[in-house]
C-alpha cells in the first residue's frame, strides 16, 4: 500500500506542475492529466482511497498559478472535486476490468473522461465562473481554434478533449493500458474534431472584414479606493467617492464627451459605476440621458442600487428610451440576486443594430452563448476587477466572443479594458489601474445568426 500512496502523490505534483506549467505553454494542457492516468493505472483498487490525496495535491498545485485571494477556493472545491473524482474513476476502471467485458487501454479510455468531467461539478454547482470550475480548459485560452470546439458542448467539450490526449499519451507507456492502435484512433479523433474547428473558425475569421464597423468605446474612471481597504473588487461598495453621485456625474462627462466627440455611437461604463438609489438613482440616469441626448450616442450606464437591490445597467438612447439588465450571476452573499431572469439580448438600438449586454461574471457563463450567437450585433460587458485578478479575467473573455462569434467590449473598472472580435482577435485594450481609461475602437457588427452557423 505504502507504494500505492507514493505512486499517488507523485502522480498528484507530476500533474499539478503540468497545470502550472500549462497556463504558460497551453500545449502541456494536453498531457496534463498523463499522470493520474498513469496512477488509476498503477493503483488499481486503491485509486479510490488515494483519489482523494492525488487530486487536492493536483489541482492544489494548480491553483498556485491564480490569484492569491482565489487559491483558498480552489484548494478547497477544486481538490475536493478532483479527488473525489479521481476515486470515481479508480472505481470505474477496476469495474470496467473486473466485468472482462473491455480491455486495459478500453477501461482507461472510459475512465479518465468521467474524471476530467466530474472534477469540475463542485464548482460548478456552487456557481465558480468558468476560470475557476473549468481551470484546465482555460489553459487553452490562447488558442481560440480550441475553443471554437466548444460550439459542440462548450467548455466540457474542451475538457473532454484534453482528457482523451491524456489517455492518448498513456496509451502509449507499456503496462495495463498499454494500447498503440487505440492510441492513434485517439488522437486521429481529437484532430479531426480541430481540424473542424478551424475551418469553422477561418470561415469566420474570413467574414469579418465584410461585417459592417461601428465605433464604440469603453469609458472608465475609478474612483479613490476606501482607506484601509484591501485592493479588491469591492472598493465601489466601501468608497465615499462612488456614493457621491454629482461627483461621479463630473468625473465621467468630460471623458464620455471626449468618446462622444470621436464618433463613437456607443459607450459602455464598468460595472457599478456609481453607488445609487432613489433620488441618487434618478439623479444619475437623468445625467446619462442629457449626455445620449446631447452627444447624439447610446449610453451604457451601470449602477448599484442598495434599495432595489440591484447591481444593474441601464441602456439610455439618445431619444431617452431605457432599457435596464440586472447581473445574472451576482457573487453569493455579496451581491444581490437579480430581480428576475434575463436574457443578455438582443436590444435593438434606435440607430439599426442590436446589442446585448451582461455585467461582469456573468461573461464566464454559457447560458449567454446561445442567445448571444443567435442575436448577432455586439456583446458590451460592464465589468470590476482588482489588481492581480485582471489579467485572468481579461482573458477569459475570448470564450465568449468565440463561442457567441460576436465582438466583445469589455469596460472595466480597476482592470483592464478590451475588445475581441468573433474569432477572438485582441483588438484593442487598456488598462484603468493607471488613470482614466477611452478605449475607441471601430469594431466589427457581426450580422450571422445560429442559423448561419
């Protein structure tokens, strides 16, 4: 036994500086999971009681690449879920054997899939966004042609799809699950899955410049943090600066003039732009409307409204028509729930294209894909970040401009601003740690539904 725990545990640091390592290198991402193929392998019978201690070392390690206040979590939910997963699929692997219906490499190939697949489930169903449940998918962030292959099942899809590379390079050690052939049947499915993948992707890539270009622009401009308060995404809550709403009015009018003066037909706030309520609220979507009036633009304005309670954005036409979103996926105990469910769109703007919009993490959900692919026109996303957290959520919208094909805008306060096309293409950024942020950008209207797909 005592060859087993070892097997276990070196199994667990192979694989958690694999996951490190592939936040780096995203081709590592896919032999990431080698290791604990290798163990269910080795351990047989005792996967089970050693799934436990091999998949919190796993996915322990991992979590060293996230941010330092995120680790706790994922130390937690993450390497509960990936030992108990771990010690599922030990016990699959064994039945699987046991029953002579299937062979070593057959078993392994099951079982290493329902490993990878139930890991996340911890996570997901206590509502972590996607960087957080799918860790090891989103090591593949830079790579959209990977990502596109989520239009078959999302970000499952992905990690299902590592997994069997995995199982692939397992394949191909000498032992229990020794199986070259399988091995190359293996990794000819995962390439013909990419290969469709990619030309999906070049088709899209291709239909871009043809899409109309509208100007849009991220306006941002924090405002001072709370004195001694940590630096996190809660300093609009606890700032007097974000309670005051005639100074918040002055901060933003010069800067959403400047945007306005520059063409740009749209303009996004980040999220909780300003704290409101009652009159304050009034007060705040009244001073928008004279801008979208004035200016001739459409305003995207947020606001936290305390007696709603809401955390929510308000879209202002420049004729003075309003149409309000409420977050989806609020941060539990911290946020209000949403005063009822929404879909992100589309809203059709007076001057001829549509819009949806989310607010934050809800970006990182996939329950906006469909709706967004379907609505076509922009994806804009008022958002709140903190330093050491922005770079991970920045990137993690590319999934949802790959998947919903559409150009997202992300306006972000104490993080960083950014626009990608459908295809996933940065197309411009810029960070509000520094000072005020006018990100302006004349960006691709997608014009294709789910139909055109």
């Amino acid at each position: 036994m005592q060859a087993v725990l070892w097997t276990a545990f070196a199994a667990g640091v192979a694989g958690g500086l694999l996951g490190i390592a592939a936040r780096r290198v995203p081709i590592v991402g896919w032999i990431t999971l080698s290791p604990l193929g290798l163990a269910l392998a080795t351990c047989g019978g005792w996967a089970a009681l050693t799934g436990a201690m091999l998949g919190s070392v796993l996915h322990g390690s991992a979590m060293l690449s996230q941010p330092a206040r995120l680790r706790p979590l994922g130390f937690l939910f993450g390497g509960l879920g990936w030992g108990l997963s771990a010690g599922v699929g030990g016990v699959l692997f064994d039945a699987l054997l046991a029953s002579r219906l299937v062979s070593g490499p057959v078993a392994l190939l099951c079982s290493l899939p329902v490993v990878s697949l139930l890991a996340t489930l911890p996570m997901r169903l206590a509502g972590a966004p996607r960087w957080v449940y799918a860790a090891l998918a989103c090591t593949q962030e830079p790579w959209p042609v990977v990502i596109r292959a989520g239009w078959f099942g999302g970000d499952t899809t992905v990690s299902a799809l590592l997994a069997l590379t995995a199982t692939a390079a397992c394949l191909l050690v000498p032992g229990i699950a020794w199986g070259p052939g399988l091995a190359v049947s293996v990794i000819a499915f995962v390439l013909a899955t990419l290969t469709t993948s990619a030309w999906a992707l070049a088709r899209t890539r291709r239909s871009i410049p043809q899409e109309r270009r509208v100007r849009i622009a991220a306006v941002v401009v924090n405002g001072s943090p709370p004195p001694g308060v940590a630096a996190d995404g809660l300093w609009p809550l606890h700032s007097l600066e974000y309670r005051d709403v005639e100074a918040t009015i002055e901060r933003y009018a010069p800067h959403v003039k400047r945007a306005a003066k520059e063409g740009a037909e749209l303009i996004v706030l980040p999220e909780v732009a300003v704290f409101a309520d009652g009159d304050g609220r009034e007060r705040w979507l009244d001073a928008v409307g004279i801008w979208a009036s004035e200016l001739g633009t459409t305003v995207v304005a947020p606001y936290f409204d305390s007696k709603a309670p809401a955390n929510t954005l308000t879209v202002v036409e420049p004729s003075g028509r309003r149409l309000a979103y409420d977050k989806q996926h609020p941060a539990p105990g911290l946020e209000p729930a949403p005063r009822g469910c929404q879909l992100p769109g589309p809203l059709p703007l007076e001057r001829g294209w549509s819009v949806s919009t989310v607010i934050c993490v809800d970006l990182d959900y996939e329950d906006l894909v469909l709706p967004v692919r379907a609505a076509a026109g922009l994806l804009v996303v008022p958002a709140n970040d903190w330093m050491g957290f922005e770079e991970v959520h920045d990137r993690s919208a590319v999934w949802a401009a790959v998947l919903g094909e559409t150009t997202v805008l992300r306006a972000t306060g104490h993080g960083i601003c950014s626009v990608r096309d459908g295809a996933g293409r940065l197309l411009a950024r810029s960070s509000s740690l520094d000072g005020p942020a006018v990100l302006i950008v004349d960006a691709p209207l997608a014009s294709r539904g789910v139909e055109d797909s």
